[in-house]
C-alpha cells in the first residue's frame, strides 16, 4: 500500500512540475498538440516515425490543424510559414543556436562549426576557413572532383559492360565519400576503387543519422547518454586512423602556400591558416574540421543522389530530356562545372531533389532574444523559446512550389510557356528562398558552393554516359539498374 501511494505521489509531483514547466514558456496563445505542451516526447516520437519512414510530409497534417506557427513542445514552436524564415534566420537578429544541434556531434567536439551555438563563437572558428569554400578557392578543387568523377565512371562503365545488374545508389554513396575525401585531403577513401564500404561508412552514417534526428529532440537525453561510456558513440577505428594518418602526413610533407595562392585541397588551406590563427587552428580543430568534413559533406549528396536516381530511372522520358540537354549543351565528359551550371533541366532535377529528400523534422533551432520575437503572422514568441523551421517542412509548402508538392517535378524550376522573365525570376527566387536544405543566413551551410559542384558534374556525366533501365521496383537507397554505355 505504502509503495502504490509513493508511486501515486511522484506520479501527481511529476505532473504538477510538467504543468509549471508548460505554464513558465508562456506560449499558451500557441497551438498545438496537447501532449506537446507538457513534453518533448512528442516531437522525438513523430521525428524517429520520420526518419524511419522516409518520404512522408509531415507538415500538412500539423498545418491543416494547427495552422503555421505550432506548438510541439513545452518550449518549443515549430513555424512553417515561409516568410518567417528571413526573420529567424537573417543577419538582421542573428539569434543563437539551439542545444539540439550538438545531437550531430561526439561528446568531445565543441568547436565545429555546428556545435557553435552562439555566433561569436562561430565567428571565431569559421573566420579562419570560410576562404577554403569560396566560389575562388572553388576552382582550384574542380581537377580532384574529376578524378573521382572518372573513377565512377570507369566502375559504372564495367557493371555495363558485363550486363548485370547494379545498385546505383549504393555507387553515389561511394561517391559522396570518396569525392570529399578527396577535397579534403587529396586522396579518396577508397570505396570507389574496391567497390567496397571499406570503412563501414554507409552502415555508420545511417545510424548516426537515425541517432541525431531523435535525439536533437531530447537534447537533456542526447547529453545523459553522452557521459554513460557504453552509450558513446565509437567511432570507427579504421576510418579513425586513416583520417590522423593522412593528415599528419600531409601536414608534415606539405609546402608553405601564399596566402592568396590557389591551394589543391581543403586541408592545405586549413594547414595555411594555421599560420596567421595558431590560437584557433590547432592541430585538434583541423582534425575536427577534415572529420566534419567528411560526415556533413557526404550526407546531404548520399540522400539527394538516391532522390535524383530514383526519379530517373522510373521516368524514362525525364532522363531523355535530361540527356538532350546535355547533348546539345555538347558536354565534354567528365563535364566541368562552368558547362552545366546554367543548364535548365538539370537544374531543375537537382533542385527537386534538394527540395525533397530532407523530410526530417528536426527544426533548425534559434532562442527567441530578450524581448522576444514578433513572426511575420502577427504571432509574439517570448523570450528564450526555442523556434524554427522544421528543415523539411518548407519544400511542401503549396503556396510556394503548386499543388502537386509531393511529385519530383524539374520542370517547376524551369521558365513556363507564356511566363514572363521577370515573373519567372521571382517565382524561383521565392522557391530558391523557401528551401533550408543549407540552412540559411550566417549559419548556412559553409560547403554549399562545393556540395553543388560535386553533385551537378556527377549526375550530368552519370546521365551524359549511361542509360538507365530499372530492373525492379526502387526502395530508399536500393536503386537497381542495368547500365547501358551510350553511343558517342
């Protein structure tokens, strides 16, 4: 009897202390789930749902209920409105991050550039590098992006060859690791070359993945499990040692590049900034820099190759309209990005893809400022809420993209009959603002320029060389194909 009552008054304590928590945040104006008012086990739920059903629109039900500015957890506020997205993350209010994002990261790193939540930290660290991603430094990185490009030719050219059957999304994921291994070191990995997940980086990805898009929602759980050793995550202890080996090699054979002079990879620019920001550019934060590298620079291209890949191969025409492009564009293969980059169709195919293939709910989190923060709905957030854009969320938005949000259409980017230039360029301007798949603002993804870069060669070369038939029906990254090497 004594134990029941002690349960029952724990129960009752526990309780009461949900409800101050939820009565504290002030944001009973905003609507939402009842549940999500008095726990964050909401939002881990329907992002562990997501993550592992993928392609599910999770916005249109929340919206449909609760309208564009959602409630989701005790001091959490989801907002879906596109016109918000300037004011949460603009350089005008420069909020800080989160604690979420540090789901991403080892219990170790605090000075990635996403583990920086507040922006003079960030400032600090990203100051030193932010010259590596540039348009400039870019092309100087084109010749390493074309080795890897040909080697994956060369792999697809043999599947074709021999007439079987192949999955070409498991080849786009060696790809993505290879191709920045490649920017960021000089040498590839290697998965292309043994056709092999030498590394077990695929499995390791996945499951990071799966890792961070739930427990971003229970950031008080993400550290707990953090500090339990046989929680922590383990890194891989091949890929570990490549990773230190290669860099001490490098640094140590590397010469002393100018300032101002075009530098073959991302870790000799690291290396140079060393010099003028020892303070910051230690070896232990270029480490910690080649390995986000890898990670980050590999995910988002992985999901959007399977996206792009599954589309073509399931629409035959589609992938004759994109290779006429390309033919008539008279692309040299591998092809160089000055070529393709104004290339409509494929444009617009890979911009579906981005649009598409980010369906997590994890929302990009701000902490509202003291004074709080007035949305574009008239909606007032108090001071240190958490706030954002859920980062899939925008892409399904009908008011933005049309009616037929759910289907992978490249033609959306692409001018209409009868559409005037200046109504075409602010339709994708509004399309091109709505989309979170490299954040936005400040804290916008620093490897945009050469995510876009590695993606667009590949798919335009893929596509110029080969021409797909579907052996079976395509699952998430299982994209069965039969290759066929085009005529010149």
């Amino acid at each position: 009897m004594a134990f029941i009552l002690v349960i029952a008054v724990s129960a009752l304590l526990l309780l009461l202390q949900l409800d101050i928590a939820s009565r504290k945040a002030r944001l009973s104006h905003i609507p939402g789930p009842l549940l999500a008012r008095y726990t964050d086990l909401w939002r881990f739920y329907h992002s562990w749902r997501l993550v592992k059903n993928e392609g599910k629109d999770f916005s249109g039900p929340l919206t449909r209920e609760y309208g564009d500015v959602v409630r989701i957890g005790p001091n959490t506020v989801a907002v879906f409105d596109p016109a918000a997205i300037p004011i949460i993350y603009g350089t005008a209010n420069r909020l800080e991050k989160g604690e979420g994002y540090m789901a991403f990261v080892p219990a170790t790193v605090t000075t990635s550039l996403i583990a920086c939540l507040a922006e003079e930290e960030h400032s600090k660290y990203k100051k030193p590098v932010s010259h590596a991603y540039s348009l400039s430094a870019q092309r100087a990185y084109e010749p390493n992006v074309d080795r890897v490009v040909t080697q994956l030719a060369t792999a697809l050219t043999q599947m074709a060859e021999s007439k079987e059957s192949t999955n070409i999304s498991t080849w786009c994921h060696y790809y993505a690791f290879d191709v920045i291994s490649e920017l960021t070191f000089g040498q590839p990995l290697g998965l292309l070359e043994t056709g092999k997940d030498i590394y077990g980086m695929l499995k390791l990805q996945k499951s990071s993945t799966y890792y961070a898009a739930s427990m971003s929602q229970l950031p008080w759980l993400d550290r707990l499990l953090k500090r339990i050793a046989i929680f922590r995550r383990k890194g891989n202890g091949r890929f570990v040692e490549f990773v230190s080996s290669t860099i001490h090699r490098r640094l140590q054979s590397m010469p002393k590049y100018q300032s101002e002079e075009p530098k073959p990879d991302l870790l000799a620019h690291f290396a140079s900034a060393q010099e003028r920001y020892p303070d910051v550019m230690t070896p232990r934060q270029i480490a910690i820099l080649c390995g986000s590298n890898l990670f980050a620079g590999s995910q988002s291209p992985s999901y959007v190759f399977d996206k792009i890949f599954n589309f073509l191969t399931t629409n035959p025409s589609a992938q004759k309209t994109l290779h006429a492009e390309l033919s008539k564009a008279q692309c040299i293969y591998p092809v160089s990005w000055q070529q393709i980059r104004s290339l409509p169709y494929l444009d617009g195919v890979i911009r579906e893809a981005y649009r598409l293939h980010n369906i997590g709910f994890f929302v990009l989190e701000r902490i509202t400022p003291i004074g709080g923060l007035e949305l574009p709905s008239g909606h007032y957030i108090p001071a240190g809420v958490r706030v954002g854009t859920p980062s899939g969320a925008p892409g399904f938005r009908q008011s933005v993209y049309g009616s037929d949000v759910t289907e992978f259409m490249p033609e959306r980017w692409v001018q209409r009959p009868g559409e005037s230039e200046d109504a075409y360029i602010n339709r994708k301007k509004r399309m091109e603002q709505s989309n979170l798949t490299f954040g936005y603002g400040s804290r916008a993804c620093i490897g945009k320029n050469i995510a876009n870069m590695t993606i667009y060669k590949v798919v335009a070369t893929i596509v110029g060389l080969f021409e797909f038939e579907l052996v079976r029906k395509p699952a998430p990254f299982q994209v069965n194909v039969k290759l066929h090497k085009r005529q010149p």
